[in-house]
C-alpha cells in the first residue's frame, strides 16, 4: 500500500506541475513536452503497481516468465511504434510504453492461475491507503507504541 501511495503522489505531482515547472525550468519550447510528462504519470502508477507483481515473481522463483512477459510487451511496443509514430510522434511512443507497462504488469500476469489470488490479495490490500487509520497505525508502530489499534482490513471504506 505504502509502494502505491507514494508512486500516485508523485504522479500527481508530475502530472500537476509539468504545466508549469518545464517552462520556467526549460524555456517556453518545452511546453509541449507536458503531454509526454502527463502520459508518463501513468507509468509511475504502474510501476508502483507492478513492483508487487515483479516481487512475488520473483519470490517464487519465476523470473523466467518476467522475462518472457517482458519480451511480449517487447514486440507490441515495437509493433506499435511502427505504427503510430509516423502520425503522432513522441506522444505516440509515449503512450504505446505506458501500454505495454501495462500488458507486462497487470494483464499477462492474469493468464497464470495463482496470480489471480495474488491480484485480489493485491487489490483488497491496497484498499486500505484510503483508510486514515491504516496511516495512524503506521505511525504509532514507527514510534514504538506497540500494536494495538491497528487498522482492521475488513473496514469499509467511506
């Protein structure tokens, strides 16, 4: 939870502030880049998602079809740049990267049985970054104060 909370932060804040951060940094010729910067946001969403994925994987000793995952999202990138690049441009490699980000982190990884209860594991824990006492519990165990009143995974949401 703590690994998608801080990926949609920073997200956030690349996405919000490119607008106005890369002019004044850059000059006024990469006002255009913020597009680039905005669809790149999205990658840093995946990767904070996609960490868990990579994690078990690996844990289970299944680097091999990482691999294998990542050499399929390989060939649709260079299939879709072929083909869109041409009239898009960097937006089009941009979004295509995301894409396959996308393929190789969450729905290849859905073809393997055991994954699947890993994805709902995954989801339902992730549920509790909107839980402020999830937050109170963090900070009461950095500080020592034990255990007691920690968050209660089984609560709803409001």
């Amino acid at each position: 939870a703590a690994k998608l909370a801080a990926s949609l932060l920073i997200a956030l804040t690349f996405g919000l502030l490119a607008p106005r951060v890369l002019p004044i940094l850059f000059g006024d010729e990469f006002y255009f880049s913020t597009d680039l910067v905005v669809i790149f946001s999205v990658y840093i969403i995946l990767v904070g998602v996609s960490s868990f994925v990579a994690d078990y994987m690996l844990l289970q000793k299944r680097s091999r079809q990482i691999f294998y995952f990542r050499l399929v999202a390989l060939a649709v990138n260079l299939i879709l740049n072929a083909l869109f690049i041409p009239k898009w441009g960097l937006q089009a490699a941009a979004a295509s990267s995301v894409f396959c980000y996308l393929l190789t982190s969450l729905f290849l990884p859905l073809f393997l049985p055991d994954m699947r209860f890993f994805w709902r594991q995954t989801l339902s824990s992730t549920s509790l970054i909107w839980i402020p006492a999830f937050y109170r519990d963090i900070y009461s165990m950095s500080r020592g104060e034990g255990r007691e009143g920690q968050c209660d995974s089984n609560s709803k949401v409001h």
